[in-house]
C-alpha cells in the first residue's frame, strides 16, 4: 500500500473518534498494552511529559516541544486530531514522521492489528512510541487524545503530569458534572510524579489534591504560582494561561536536574512556537483586509474566551464562518455567539458534521442570523467576498472547519 492506502485502511478499519465519534470510544487499557508488550514496550525508559485537560493541551505541549527544542534537545510530539495530514500527529523537532516510516510500520504489523481488532487511536499511539524509540529521541511531549484514565497514551510513565483546565465537553464519555470529568482528567497523575494543574475551580481542585496526595505526587498550580509569562507567537487570549502552565512544567522540570533549560530557551521557544512545531489554528490570522482569524475553539469554555477577544476588535461588520459536529451541545455554545453578525452556516466534511441547515435553524432561536453554504470553502468564500477591508471575520466552531479552511 502506498502512504493515502495506509491511512485510509487505518481510518478504515474501525471507528475512529476523530470522525464518527461516541461508537470508537474503548473503556479500557487492553488493547494498549496487548499492543505495547508486542512493539517490546517502547513506552519504557522514555523521558516524556504527559498533557491532558480540555482546552489549551494542544497549544500547551507545542509549546512545550519549542521550548526544549530551542534548549537543544530532540523532542518528539504526539498530538491530535491534525488538521490536514495524518502525519501532523507525529513529528520531531517540527519535522513530520515520514510517510515511508508509517507505510512500513503498519504493513509489518496490520495482520497483529486486524487479528485484536484495534483502533485506529491505538495503532497511532503504538506507531508514535515506536517513531520515537528507534529515532532515539531525548525527550516526548504526549498529548492525550480524550479524558486521561483510559485513554491509549495512559501507559507511559512521565517526568512530569500536566492538567490545563477542566470544561463540559465529551461528557457523553467522561460524565456530565466537572468532578466527574476532573476525575477522568486526574487519571493520569503517577506515583510519586508531580503533577502541575493550569487551572482550577473549587470542586475541581479537591479532586486533584485528592489524588495527588493518594499518589504520593507533588501538585502545583501554576495560575497560583506563576505571575509573569514571556511574549508568543501564539496570540490567542487564552494563551495568557497555558504559558502559566508551560512555564511551570519547565520549572519542575529543571529541578529534576535531567533537562537544563535556559530563560533564553523559553522566551525563544514561545516566540517561535509555528516555526519549530508548524502548530495552526489557534487565533491565527490568514487574511489582512479584511482581517480573517481561525481558531479551534469549540466548546463552551474555548469559546467563550475567543468570541470575547472577537467582540474587542476593531471593524464595521462581524462574519462569523459557522460549522459544528452533530454532538455538540448547541444550547450550550450558541448562546455565547454575538447577534451582531452576519453568520455563514456550513457543515464540515466529515461524518459527524452537523447539517448546515439544522445549525441555521437552532441558531435563529438565540438571534443568529445567516444563510447555509454546502461547503465550508463556499461559506469561507462568500464572507471574503461580503466583506468590506474594514470588518472583521471568524472562522470557527470546529478543528474540521479550521481543517478545511487550510
């Protein structure tokens, strides 16, 4: 099979979250470690920070990943979902995981994976450890894919635990109150490995406090403890907290006396976290007149800061570029969205996008107004072509439609 062949018959095999969502979830470790035993366990010996949290992960570990890439390390970076190439899920130092790596490694193992029957999740995870223990790397950055306690990346154990916050989202899998999904969250704080928290809410804090002190693990709150941040490329106003976090975690990390990373490190690395890491898609502008910004935000917290930082821009008109994915909870998040825009209602292109027309009609209950596009680059093109230099346009709702949009 050549590289699309090999990704197609991935996202083929069973249901993956990314694009069909609650029938791919798993609700345990079994497959995982089945898998990780018959790689001869990759995972172990790997220096590896590990970050879950609702928002801000995704832009928490990139950021990471510059930083100790500037200090002169070799740093692997698994993330997800990518926006346009599977490949963006794994990378070092910035550099993608070759397509041959990943035609080789799944035509070595595909009778093992179609014989357990796993998901394309686990054959990623299984793929990115193995990447990173033949390139030798120095140290990974694991980004969980969804919750923490029973998610693939949980076999590993980290120099350092990072919570970025807790928010209502997935609660389907990870249950509906903030304990609940704190809970889930915490499932990643090891035995006697601190754990750094970015931010908290008085019932989220007792359950991490609560299983840091069951696990013998340091805890740090870093929105506590760290007062001043350094400049990034990142522009998002939200970043303002996942710096707090990053820097934090660096902290920690130069008291393990492992890693050395200079201040010149880390301001380097926020300032030039896309070049090293080609992170996209949050609070990026792509247009200049008129001023066009996506972002990936698509949950009620996420939202709630990116549409408050739209709202304090400068224009005459507001376009909002709309589409979501058919479990979003839209009497949640569209209440959070201005009145005084005109909106361009899409689906995106995947199974689980939402019904352009159906987003119309629940968003005319909350005052929103606009017309449906069968496309997100035809909802996207009729806003640029709407709008005048002067206004201001957002693109947003969901990664895919950001996907899309690149």
């Amino acid at each position: 099979m050549n590289y699309q062949e090999t990704v197609n018959w991935m996202f083929n095999q069973l249901p993956v979250y990314q694009l069909q969502g609650a029938i791919a979830y798993k609700k345990d470790l079994t497959n995982t470690i089945l898998l990780a035993d018959y790689l001869k366990n990759p995972e172990k010996g790997m220096a590896c920070i590990h970050v879950a949290g609702t928002n801000g992960k995704g832009s928490t570990s990139h950021m990471l990943a510059s930083i100790l890439q500037e200090a002169g390390y070799k740093v692997g970076l698994y993330t997800s979902p990518h926006l346009k190439d599977f490949r963006e899920r794994i990378k070092i130092n910035g550099q993608e995981i070759s397509e041959q790596f990943v035609c080789e490694f799944i035509n070595k193992h595909k009778s093992f994976f179609e014989n357990n029957e796993l998901s394309f999740f686990e054959m990623t995870v299984g793929l990115a450890f193995d990447y990173f223990k033949t390139e030798q790397i120095d140290i990974a950055i694991i980004e969980v894919g969804m919750g923490g306690r029973l998610d693939s990346t949980n076999i590993i154990t980290p120099l350092i635990s990072v919570i970025t916050n807790i928010g209502m989202d997935h609660t389907q899998f990870l249950g509906d109150t903030l304990t609940a999904i704190a809970g889930e969250k915490a499932g990643i704080i090891k035995s006697n490995i601190p754990v750094v928290i970015g931010e908290y809410t008085p019932e989220t804090k007792l359950v991490f406090i609560e299983k840091a002190k069951k696990n013998n693990s340091e805890i740090y709150f870093a929105s506590d403890t760290i007062k001043n941040t350094f400049p990034s490329d990142l522009k998002g106003d939200y970043q303002e907290q996942n710096k707090k976090t990053v820097l934090q975690t660096i902290q920690i990390l130069n008291s393990q006396n492992r890693f050395k990373v200079a201040d010149e490190n880390i301001k380097e690395g926020l300032l030039h976290v896309v070049k090293n890491t080609g992170l996209y898609g949050r609070w990026q502008q792509i247009n200049n007149s008129p001023k066009v910004i996506c972002d990936t935000a698509h949950n009620k917290h996420g939202l709630q800061i990116t549409l408050k930082q739209t709202q304090a821009e400068e224009f005459d008109s507001l376009h909002i570029v709309l589409g979501v994915v058919n479990d979003k909870d839209l009497d949640e998040i569209l209440p959070l969205f201005p009145k005084n825009a005109t909106y361009y209602f899409c689906k995106p292109n995947i199974p689980r996008g939402l019904d352009a027309p159906i987003l119309q009609q629940k968003a005319l209950e909350y005052g929103l107004n606009g017309k449906v596009f069968n496309s997100v680059s035809k909802a996207y093109d009729k806003a640029l072509q709407s709008a005048k230099p002067s206004d201001f346009i957002y693109v947003g709702g969901s990664t895919f439609v950001v996907a899309e949009i690149f």
